[in-house]
C-alpha cells in the first residue's frame, strides 16, 4: 500500500506521544484517516512518506497547494517539515524556483561536521545523510536565517537580487557580519539609554553587566589566576599608571570573574575573558558604552580645566 513509514510512525507514537501529521484512527476510510483526499494519499503512498510529509500534504490541502510526487520529495529533502513556507504570503516566489535556487547554489555548500561526541551517540549506528540533501538543508538553514537579516536590515526582499542571490555563501557570511553591526549598535544604544543619567563611567551597567574596579594587586592576580590569562603580570604596570585594569562581571554574579578589560592612552586595549577567549556580543557593546562614558567623561574634565585658565 505504500504507507510503511506512517505505520510505523503510528506504532511508535504509542511510545513516544510524539506526531507532526495528524491521524484519526477512528476514520472509516484511509482517507478520513490520513485527512488527506484521494490525489494526495496517492501521492503519500507514492513517496512513502512519514509523518512530516504526512504533514506537509495536510497544511498544503487546507491552503489549496497541490504537490506532484516528486516536488514533494524535493522540498521536503531541501526544507524538511517547514510548513511556514508553503504558505504564498511567506515567499516572495514559486516553491519550485525557490527549491531550484537551493539545489543549484547548494552544489558545493559545507556539510556539517560530526563532532567529537559523534563516536559516543547512538547516531553513529544511523547512515549519514546523502552529501547533497545535507548541502541542501544546511544552504535551506541559512538562507531562512539570511532572510530575516535582510528584513532586520532593510533590504527589499521583492528585488530577487536580495531573495535569492547569486553566490549565496559569500552573500551570507558578508551579510551576516552586517546583521552583526546592527546588532551591536543597538546593544550600545540600549546600554547607553539605561545610564543616560550617569556621569562617572564606572558606574555603568547593561546587558546584565557591570564594572568591578579591583581594590588591590591580588584581586588583579586572582582575576588571572581565575580566568587562566595573564593579568597578573599587569601588577607592576598598573601600579606605575602604565595601564588599568577592569574587571566586567555579571550582576547576578558580581564576585565571580568574567571578563577583563585594559584601559590605556584613552582607548580600549584589550578584553579578555576564560583562556583569552574574545568578547561576546553583550561584552562587546558594553566596553563600547563604557568607553563612550569615559571619552565624554574626559572631555568634560577638559572643558572644566580651559574655563578654570581662563
């Protein structure tokens, strides 16, 4: 009959609860049971589908998209049980040309990597996705996520230039850092917003952050000792006002180290958390409205000592 796997799926739900297609087991014909009508259970039993083709046949039924066989196949290898998609006012294009687009551009796309705790998992004993529908889903991920970049960005997503550009990987990853930027601007807009009333840069806070001045040389030393970098060796110059040293710690762990962050020559010179690992966003943004404090801070001191000579 060509319905193995929703059989089993049906089988294995008893166990797991878990479905994506629904099925009224107490339909009086297969096709009360599966929701579907009689073309698209013929289709079903053409594919053998599961249950998220199951699925993906239900959701186009009530939106009056028909699927041939092989369409079918194709977008569920490239989008999986994305049901969002199927939907016209989702896209910008046919499923078709958007699936096209995705097997083309995909040729030569990454596949993932297994991982180190691959020899440990019981996926090792499952074969490997076929190379090219993995290239297709990891390309399908991507170009979901670069859409909603353009959107955060501004981009007009009705120009095909933007929707499906040539050389998507590239287009991607330079995107992406753009996407990066937005975000960055708006954490230090954010940041900024909540101390508008603060004068002294050291009292600053946001993202869930905030600014630990260390009292003596051992709390430099135990910094670095506790993050395993190496601020400790920073003692002699800090004393000489060479440098400072700042620690950023999470308000709801004010004692525990985080983040360090020198200061020279007016600027940020370094920031520095566990085994010198860089900067997250949320760290990022908060050195950037902390330096900005500081700047304003020093220009006014500035300001204050001209009036005073003059």
């Amino acid at each position: 009959m060509g319905l193995n796997k929703i059989a089993k799926g049906i089988i294995n739900s008893r166990y797991s609860g878990y479905q994506t297609g629904k099925v009224n087991i107490k339909g009086n014909t297969i096709y009360e049971i599966l929701g579907l009508t009689k073309v698209n259970t013929r289709i079903l039993q053409a594919v053998d589908g599961n249950h998220d083709i199951l699925r993906l046949l239900q959701v186009a039924q009530q939106i009056g998209l028909q699927f041939k066989p092989e369409q079918l196949k194709e977008y569920y290898e490239t989008f999986g049980c994305n049901t969002d998609l199927l939907k016209q006012a989702n896209r910008k294009t046919t499923l078709h040309k958007i699936v096209k687009y995705i097997t083309k551009e995909s040729e030569n796309y990454p596949i993932g990597e297994q991982g180190v705790c691959w020899g440990y998992s019981y996926m090792r004993y499952q074969e490997r996705e076929d190379p090219r529908i993995e290239r297709k889903q990891n390309m399908a991920k991507d170009w979901l996520e670069y859409l909603k970049w353009c959107k955060e960005l501004g981009y007009d997503l009705n120009n095909m230039f933007f929707y499906m550009p040539l050389n998507f990987r590239k287009v991607h990853d330079r995107t992406a850092k753009e996407y990066q930027k937005l975000l960055d601007k708006k954490a230090l807009e954010e940041i900024l917003g909540e101390n508008g009333n603060i004068q002294n840069a050291f009292q600053i806070k946001g993202k869930g952050l905030l600014l630990v001045v260390p009292a003596s040389a051992e709390d430099i030393k135990a910094e670095g000792a506790a993050l395993h970098h190496c601020v400790g060796t920073y003692v002699d110059r800090v004393a000489r006002g060479e440098t400072n040293i700042f620690f950023i710690r999470k308000e709801k762990e004010p004692d525990k180290p985080y983040f360090t962050m020198e200061w020279r020559d007016n600027d940020i010179v370094q920031c520095r958390g566990s085994r010198n690992c860089g900067m997250t966003p949320e760290v990022k943004a908060f050195t950037e409205a902390f330096k900005k404090k500081m700047l304003e801070t020093i220009e006014k001191d500035k300001d204050k000592g001209l009036r005073r000579c003059g």
